[in-house]
C-alpha cells in the first residue's frame, strides 16, 4: 500500500510541477471556439 501511495504522489508532485497558475482575467478572455469544445468534453465525459 505504501509504493501506491508513493507512486501516486510522484504522479501528482510531476502534475503539480508541469501545471502553471490561471489568471482569471485571461481565463474569462478565451477564445468562445475553445468554451464549446470545454462544454463537449464536459458533456461526453461519462462515456470518456
């Protein structure tokens, strides 16, 4: 159970690592093509 637990926080500590912050400015600015393709993934993901 510890290697899982390890493992996983290796996972996250890379995710944290390669992640940058949002600006909510910047994030209410996006590109109204980018929102609708949000809102698909966001509809399909139970069957992702």
């Amino acid at each position: 159970m510890r290697v899982l637990a390890s493992d996983l926080a290796c996972v996250q500590d890379d995710y944290i690592a390669r992640s940058r912050l949002l600006d909510g400015k910047r994030w209410a600015k996006r590109a109204w093509w980018q929102r609708i393709v949000e809102r698909l993934f966001y509809f399909f993901s139970p069957l992702l």
